[in-house]
C-alpha cells in the first residue's frame, strides 16, 4: 500500500505542473481585416504594411510580468524590440504593432518575467520587400 502514495503524489504533481503552465495563442490581424487570426506556419508580411499581433492566454492568472521581446535573425538573433507587459486575471492578452522592419526572418518571444524569463511562445515571421508596380 505504501508504494502507491509516491506515485498518486507525483501524478498530483504532475498534474498541477501542467496545470500551473503559462499558455496562450498568437493572432495577427493586417489593415482593413475586422478580427485577428490564428496564422499556421511562418507568416509573411510585406515590409510597407502595418500588421497588429496579440497574445492571448489561455487562462486567469495571477498578476504576472510578461517579456515582449522581436529578435531578427541575422548571423545571430538581434534584438530590435523589448518590453514588458503586466497581465492579471482581468487583462489576458499583451498587443503590438509589426511595422517598419527591414525585410528579413524575425520571431516575436512571449516569456514569463516572474519566473526567470521562461519561454512562454514564440513566433517566426517573415518581413519581404513589396516590389512596385511601377515599371522604369
């Protein structure tokens, strides 16, 4: 009987971790669109247009740090932005603007402050140059 206690607590254990990760979902919305959508793969965007993103979590939490960084890939990861955000179990998302970036591969970062800047969610993302249609 004794050797069941172990195993029930570290399923319980388990269980709360799992529970207790912080989770949510990328959405982008580009000028004109009325809603943000779930993009799969590595979203392109053209270089001259404003594209909104969101994040939002999955569910309440306590009030919490969260880290907003945008790297771009270069011979390694450069950052071009970082901030942070507080969410609490009243504002579950953190917002942003992709916009006047040089085309390239970037990704934006989501992590929890609070808890040693752990990865929450990524996103790669593509910036291309739009070619005119002008003809010279």
């Amino acid at each position: 009987m004794r050797g069941f206690v172990p195993i029930g607590l570290v399923a319980v254990l388990a269980l709360c971790a799992l529970s207790c990760a912080v989770g949510g979902t990328f959405g982008f919305r580009k000028f004109g669109e009325d809603t943000y959508r779930q993009l799969s793969g590595t979203p392109e965007f053209a270089s001259d247009e404003a594209v909104d993103w969101v994040f939002k979590f999955n569910k309440k939490y306590g009030e919490r740090a969260i880290g907003i960084v945008c790297q771009k890939k270069e011979l390694v990861w450069v950052e071009v932005l970082s901030r942070s955000e507080k969410i609490d179990k009243f504002k579950l998302v953190v917002y942003g603007t992709i916009k006047d970036l040089a085309p390239g591969e970037y990704q934006l970062i989501i992590t929890d402050v609070d808890n040693d800047n752990k990865l929450i969610d990524m996103k790669d993302f593509i910036i291309y140059e739009k070619e005119s249609d002008e003809d010279d």
